[in-house]
C-alpha cells in the first residue's frame, strides 16, 4: 500500500515534533534555514527582477512546491505583499495529529528559516505571518513580505512614512 501525496511528510513532521522542547524547535528552524539557503544556492537564482517583493514570493512558492493558487496574493502595495496559504501542510497535519499549537510550532520551528530565504532574494526584505489568521483557527494562514524598513532602507523612491 502506498502513501497518499504528503503522508509520509506527516508521518516525519509527527516525529520531529512529538515531545520537541522550544529549543529544540528553534534548532530545527537553524537546520531549515541552512537547508533553504543551500538549495536557493544551487538553483543559482539570479534576481532580476525589478520587483523584489513578487521576486520573493515566486522562490517562496518554488521552494515549498505551492502552486500560486494554492496561496494566492491577496493585497500588494509598493512596500508588502500580503499571501493567504491554502495548500497542503505537513506541520500542520502533525500539529493537529499532536494537539500542538501551530502558533508556538511555526513561530519556532520555521519562521526565522523563512526570512533567511527571503533575505536571499533581497537583504531589504522581510517575511511575517498573522498569527491571528493561522489554520487551523482560520482558513488560511495570512503571511506577507515586506520591506523592514529598519534594514538597510527601503527601494529607491519609497520612505518608511508612505512613498
């Protein structure tokens, strides 16, 4: 009998995660981002696009194999891009298997890892998720990048004040 498509993805996740310490999901985030930098790498993803910001999103969705519907950009100006996830998730699948928070488990375990690659794309950049829109309490989880505008200045012709 074989695994439907993200089971044994499960099956991986509910073992990383049963009985993990914070410090252990913070470690786990270390080892995610070493991971996600060394593959942007190898793919020798050359940016040039004009838009750091959709430049950003597309590694993101390359990266975790999403399909652009499956997280679909639901509000962009000229500083943020703001995405609703939908697709299949592992972590979350154990977190519910688990009775864990998913807030506590994503914050720790891959939130760091995810501003890393975004950083990749564009050092100016940065990742963040609502995490009062996070499933499952929501239908989605409501993540955006932004430039920080503490980091390094925003793009030519914006200000952290408004453009």
């Amino acid at each position: 009998m074989t695994d439907s498509p993200g089971m044994s993805d499960v099956r991986s996740e509910v073992e990383r995660l049963r009985n993990a310490t914070d410090e252990q999901l913070r470690s786990y985030d270390r080892e995610r981002e070493r991971k996600r930098l060394a593959w942007f790498h190898a793919q020798q993803l050359s940016v040039k696009s004009k838009d750091p910001l959709e430049e950003a999103y597309r590694v993101l969705l390359r990266k975790l194999e999403i399909q652009e519907d499956q997280a679909p950009v639901v509000r962009r100006d000229l500083k943020t891009l703001v995405f609703h996830s939908q697709n299949f998730c592992p972590t979350l699948e154990a977190c519910k298997i688990l009775g864990l928070e998913t807030r506590r488990v994503c914050k720790l375990s891959n939130e760091k890892s995810t501003i890393a690659l975004v950083q990749a794309v564009d050092p100016r950049l940065t990742f963040s998720r609502n995490y009062e829109k996070l499933r499952p309490y929501s239908e989605y989880c409501e993540e955006s990048i932004s430039y920080a505008s503490d980091r390094f200045g925003m793009p030519d012709g914006l200000s952290a004040e408004g453009g």
